[in-house]
C-alpha cells in the first residue's frame, strides 16, 4: 500500500528543469524521472512550466506541488501493483483529457515511481513487472542517432536525426558495437572536414583534434545543409567502419517535419526551399530511392494527414513509416491513422500520453494493428532508464534513445546490456521494423 509520496524539482540533460517523484509503500519504494521534449508536437499530454523568471519560465515547483496535494492524497492506501486503477483516479483527479489541469509531468511522475515501487515490493525486475501475463519480450533492435540537425542541433540542416539501425546484428551487444564504429567513422570525417575549413582548435594547433560539435541527443552535427549530404556522410561512414549499407546497417531518418511547415501558407519550409505537400512527398520519395533508408518518422506535419496517406500509397510497403508528432502516443489518433493507412509504425513516448497505463495501451494497439512500435526517449532526458524496462516488458522490438554519447542516453543502453546478460532472453533484429510480413 502506498504510504507516502514526494516529488521535487531537478535538472534534465539541458540543464531544465524536471520532475522527480518518489513513491514509498511500506518497505519499498520506487523513483521516476519525468523527461521532456524540444519538437513538441501540439496533440501531446500537456507539460506544465511555472512562467515567470525562475529559470527562464521552464520551473516545474507548481508540477511537484500537484503531485504531493493532489495527487497523492488519492493514490494513498492503493496497492502499488495496481497501475491500471492507479493511473485511472490520476487521470481523473486531473479531469481533463490531455493532463493540462495538473500537468502531465505531475500524473506521468507518480505513474512511473508506481511502476518501480511495485518492482521493489515485489521484487521482481521492471521489465516483469510491466510484462503482460505471457511475459517479457525480446530485447529491442535500437534506432541509433548519427548525426543531428532540425531543433535538437541549431544547425543550417533542418532534419532532425540521422541514425543508424544495424539490421544485420544478431545480439544487442553487437548493436551497439556496431553503430559505435559507424558513429566513430562519422566523427573522423566531420572532423577532417572542419580540419580542411580551416576550423583551428583553441591551442591554435592546425594538426590537432577538431572534434564535431555534439548535439542534444549526443549526435555529431555535420557541416552539410541538405538532406542528401547528410545520407551520404553517413553512407561513406557506414562504409569505413567495414559494413554494407542497406543490408548489415540501413538509415532511418527522423524529419520531424511539423517544425519546419508553414501552416499559414500551406507550405515545407526547407532550407530555403518551399515545398508544397506533393512536393514534399516527392522529396521523401527521392530519399527512399537514392539512399538504403529503412525507416522515416515525421516526414509531413502532425496533421498533414493528406501528406501522410499519399506518402504512405507510394511508399509503405517498403519502409517503416514512423508517426511520432502525428500520433502524440494517443489512441484516438493511432486509431484514426490505422484507418486511414497513413504510416506503419508509432513512436512510443511515455509523456506524450501521460501515464503508464496509457502508453501501454498504445503501443499493444499498434501490435495489435500489425504496426510496429518503437519506445522512445525525449531530447531532454534523466538517467532513468524506464524506457529500457518498457520497451522489453512489452516486446516492443524497436528502441530509440540518441547516440552513443552523453549518460542520460548511456544509462538506457547500459541497462539493456545489464538485462542481457541477466536474462538468456532473445534479440529482436531487424525483422522487427515495419512493414511486418
Ligand atoms: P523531442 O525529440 O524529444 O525533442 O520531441 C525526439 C523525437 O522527435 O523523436
Ligand atoms: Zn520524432
């Protein structure tokens, strides 16, 4: 039974401000971090921020404040296993349908510490926890970030992430091993082009290291303005590291496109460029073509859903179609895109739905569609590595974190290679990308 809970301000990996909450039920208990996106998308639970001056308006004192007055007040006395009937009375306590009263970093803390106070009190690991009743799944194939543009970098390159997924590892350790060399590769050459710049080092030595400036999520950013430069950079870098592109190591590409549409004149304002929606399904359909890409999320904006099923006509039976900002990991609008057939696949994102239970349900309609989900990490993140356990627990077969850099993003990654060696469990591979035979 829950006997108490507290929650309180700390920083995420921008320096931001987050919510921490701590759920205790006797003996045990159980802690969350909440994490928080820069490429928003306008159909996601509501975050809420103080405003004022404290820190620069981004404070969550009046989140944690819900937490400890509203919230726990009506999760006292419950069983700390029942996440379902918890998350139900914090969704209601809130009352409305997107979290904005409380904030859905109130309600996804307590959701979470739940989750891993029920771990404790049952001593079981999280990933059990979570599990259905046939059990845990297999360990995720990992969409690993490259290179970064778009919000996350405030580079001239307006698409957000390039990663690299290692469709022909047969473990998760290999995985990693391998993207690591890909990421390496990546490095050198953005260095010797910044080097050939004439980009000196602080000591003024010419000869010495020009190492690429990192973005949010740990990736390199690349000195290169357009998509089609960025593909081949990583092409070439998937090539020095001794590996097929296309067939050991493919390319998904998250465009995160809303950021870069121009509601008011109906246009895609990329680098320069204005782009009408044909135009733009054209563009991604030239990229699928041109470069081994398995997987694009985000091509058109959160409610291009015209965009979406055109693109989807010419292009789904060949690559996954990932709705991140389209689907906000809400499940009126994976319903409304699995009838219209408008991508294949959905990010899976814990705050972007608010509670545990939510983004469950999410992520087992899209299996249940034969969509393929992927959990995911926020640009601003904590070392909380919930999402290692969910996207296990729940077999969702696809992870995407950042890069190989930066701890919040290690502490993820590290996990799961915790829970490989613990467990003698099985690796999703590349067959776990939609489409899905
Ligand atoms: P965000 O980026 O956390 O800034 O939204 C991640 C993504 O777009 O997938
Ligand atoms: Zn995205």
């Amino acid at each position: 039974e829950i006997t108490d809970v507290d929650a309180w301000e700390v920083l995420d990996s921008r320096g931001d401000p987050t919510v921490r909450v701590r759920v205790e039920a006797g003996d045990a208990a159980g802690t969350f971090t909440v994490p928080a996106g820069a490429s928003t998308g306008a159909h996601e639970a509501v975050e809420r921020r103080d405003g004022g001056d404290r820190y620069g308006g981004r404070g969550v004192r009046e989140a944690c404040a819900a937490v400890r007055d509203e919230l726990a007040p009506v999760v006292a006395g419950r069983s700390v296993t029942d996440q379902a009937g918890i998350d139900e009375v914090l969704v209601d306590c809130d009352g409305t349908e997107n979290l904005s009263r409380l904030g859905a970093n109130a309600v996804l803390g307590v959701s979470g510490a739940v989750a891993h106070a029920a771990a404790d009190a049952t001593d079981r690991p999280l990933y059990a926890v979570l599990a259905p009743d046939a059990g845990p799944g297999d360990l995720p194939m990992p969409m690993i970030n490259v290179l970064s543009g778009g919000l996350h970098a405030a580079a001239d390159l307006p698409i957000q992430d390039f990663l690299a997924v290692p469709v022909g590892a047969e473990t998760y350790p290999e995985a990693l091993e391998t993207v690591w060399a890909v990421r390496r590769a990546a490095g050198n050459r953005i260095s010797a082009d910044r080097r050939s710049a004439g980009n000196r080092s602080p000591s003024g030595d010419g000869d010495g290291d020009h190492p690429p400036p990192v973005a949010d999520e740990g990736g390199f950013v690349p000195s290169v303005a357009d998509a089609d430069a960025a593909f081949e950079l990583l092409v070439d870098a998937i090539r020095d590291a001794g590996y097929a592109p296309g067939d050991e190591v493919a390319i998904a590409v998250d465009v995160a496109a809303t950021h870069f549409y121009d509601a008011d004149r109906d246009r895609y304002a990329l680098a320069g460029e204005r782009l009408d929606r044909a135009a733009m399904v054209d563009r991604v359909a030239g990229w699928i073509d041109a470069h081994p890409i398995c997987s694009v999320e985000d091509p058109l904006a959160e409610d291009d859903w015209d965009g979406w099923e055109r693109l989807a006509d010419r292009v789904g039976d060949r690559v996954q179609l990932l709705g991140d900002d389209l689907l906000a990991t809400n499940a009126d609008r994976l319903a409304r895109a699995r009838g219209a057939g408008a991508a294949n696949a959905a990010l899976i994102k814990p705050n972007q739905a608010g509670t545990i239970t939510r983004t469950r349900r999410v992520l087992e309609a899209s299996q249940d569609a034969g969509w393929a989900p992927v959990v995911s990490a926020r640009s601003g993140e904590t070392c909380d590595a919930t999402i290692a356990d969910l996207a296990i627990g729940l077999d969702a077969g696809q992870i995407k974190i950042g890069s190989l850099a930066r701890s919040e993003r290690l502490a993820k990654y590290n996990r799961l290679l915790g829970i490989a060696r613990a467990s003698d469990g099985g690796f999703a591979g590349g067959d776990a990308l939609a489409p899905l035979d």
